[in-house]
C-alpha cells in the first residue's frame, strides 16, 4: 500500500533575480496605520497629561487672576485689577521681599555643603556615620522639624538660648523679633537640606578623574589651586542645579512659616508670598487675588531660572 502523497503549500513566487517580492502598497499602507496607531497609544499618556495637568491649570490660573471670585461662586470678571491692587498692597511688597530674602541660605547653604562634601571625601575615622547624620534631616518630616526647631528658638526655655546663657549671652525671643526671625528661619532651612546638597557634591567630587588632581600635583598646584582650577569647574553642573531647584523651593516656602510663626511673624516680618496666598485664598476666600499674586510668583521664577540657565550656558566648562 502506498503511502498518500503530503500535501504542500505552493511555493511563494519569487521575482526573477531570486529575491521575494515586496509588499503591495495597501499592505504598506495598512502596515503604516498600525505602526502610527501604536506610536499614538505610547504618546497619548504624557501629551493627555501635560494638556490636563499642565497646560489648562496654567490657563484657568491665568482666567481665574482676571477674575473676582471666592473660590466657590460664579466668576466675575475684573479685568486687570487685581494686578492693579498689587502695585498697592504693602503686604504683598513685604511677603515678596521676605521670600527672596530668604534665598540669602542659599550660597551659604551650598557653600557649607562643598565644604562637607570635601570633608567627608577624604579617609576620616566613621566618615559613613557622619554622612548619615548629616542626611537624616532630609528625609525628616518638615512638619516635625519646624515644630523642634519652633520650641529651640523659644525665647524662655528654647536650647538655643540655653546654650547661649552657658556664654553670659542673654538670647531673644528668635521668632517674635523683627530682627532675628528671619534668619532663625534661614538657619533651619539651611540646617535640613544640607545633607542633600552634600551627597550630590560627594558623588561629583568622587566622579572626578584622579589623573586630573595627579597632574596638578605634579606641577606643584595647592590644594586651594586644585579646587579652583579643577573641583569648581567638575561639580558646576551639579551647583547649577542645586541653585535652580532651591530658588524654585525657596520662592514655595510655607510650611515653616505657617508652623513656626503662624500669624506671619511680628509685623509680617517672617511672611513668605506662598503663605500670603495661601491667607489670601482660603482664609479670606479672594481667590482671584490669590491668584494674580501666584501668576506673578511663577513669572518671576521663570524668569530667574530663565537667566540661570543663559549663565550657565556662558560659562559652561568642558574637558576633552
């Protein structure tokens, strides 16, 4: 009995120089609709996001500013006076000068951390605990922080004072004195982000090519000609963004102040503008104001970042 031939497909023409054809243009066609189609599923997400998240808040910010409006009722639109009430509004000229004031811990911030950053470099006895400690403030509640450092600063049992007194030095009452909240304030917001800066300044010194400190030791440079010529040049990158994102943290100030002073300090000395808004908005419901105040918040944070980035492409440094 023979055995039944197999069946088989036919075989797939072939162009006359051996090669297979190609594809008919409706396949092609169809093949670029599926591929498109996929390419907008990806891209939908963060386009739909930044359109809702982004682009409309910023829109309905720029509406609600023209507008007189408590938060809850109908909108009534104003035009441009609310801007006109902030040429007039002494508190808001306060709050503003109180909040770039407060940017003053910035470079001394940075600067503290450079130096930490350098320090704890080098091969010291329990450098890994120390740099522990350092970063334990940063992942600390900020919540919790201000109320510690809101009973430090206390005027007749704060430790502050208390270890002043063990100097004959009679402390103030650091957070109801127009001439010291301020830098209290700065004091402890310099105090809890100085771990972050120090561990990004420690990963960039360490990413430096020791060849580079080699070389220069050769040539007989000192230590303070080998961080001028060489560490400051390398970490700029990371200084640049360190200065852009505490001036972006610094112009958003609030918890602290609204913990620490609650009432805005004596004589709106400690007030930031976040927390004037904030007072502004749900406390005396002139959400319209509130947000003309935080449109020109954000202008002038874009612009100072605007200029920082401009900077930092002028003196940009590269080694090849």
């Amino acid at each position: 009995m023979s055995r039944p031939e197999a069946v088989t497909a036919p075989p797939a023409a072939v162009a006359a120089d051996g090669r297979p054809p190609l594809r008919t243009r409706r396949e092609r066609n169809r093949l670029h609709r599926t591929e498109a189609l996929w390419a907008l599923a990806f891209v939908a997400p963060p386009v739909l996001g930044y359109l809702l998240f982004t682009l409309y808040p910023l829109g309905f910010a720029a509406y609600a500013s023209l507008t007189s409006w408590n938060g809850l009722g109908p909108m009534r639109f104003i035009g441009i006076d609310n801007y006109t009430r902030l040429l007039n509004d002494d508190y808001f000229r306060q709050t503003l000068f109180n909040t770039f004031f407060y940017m003053i811990g910035i470079p001394i911030g940075l600067t503290l951390s450079l130096l930490l950053a350098l320090a704890l470099n080098r091969r010291i006895v329990g450098r890994t605990a120390f740099r522990t400690i350092y970063y334990v403030p940063v992942i600390s509640s900020l919540a919790a922080i201000a109320i510690v450092w809101q009973f430090a600063y206390n005027g007749d049992f704060g430790l502050v004072n208390q270890v002043l007194a063990w100097f004959g030095i009679d402390g103030p009452n650091w957070l109801q004195n127009t001439a010291t909240v301020k830098p209290a304030i700065i004091l402890m917001m310099i105090w809890k982000g100085l771990g972050y800066s120090m561990l990004l300044y420690l990963a960039a010194i360490q990413s430096v090519p020791a060849s580079l400190y080699e070389a220069a030791s050769l040539d007989g440079a000192s230590w303070w000609q080998q961080l001028r010529a060489i560490t400051m040049p390398m970490v700029r990158p990371v200084t640049f963004f360190l200065v852009v994102t505490n001036i972006i943290a610094g112009a958003q100030i609030f918890t602290e102040i609204n913990i620490m002073t609650p009432t805005g300090g004596p004589e709106f000395s400690s007030a930031s503008l976040v927390w004037y808004i904030w007072r502004q908005a749900f406390r005396y419901q002139q959400m319209g104001y509130a947000t003309a105040m935080a449109v020109v918040l954000g202008i002038l944070v874009f612009v100072i970042t605007l200029i920082q980035f401009r900077l930092n492409r002028r003196n940009s440094f590269s080694i090849d």
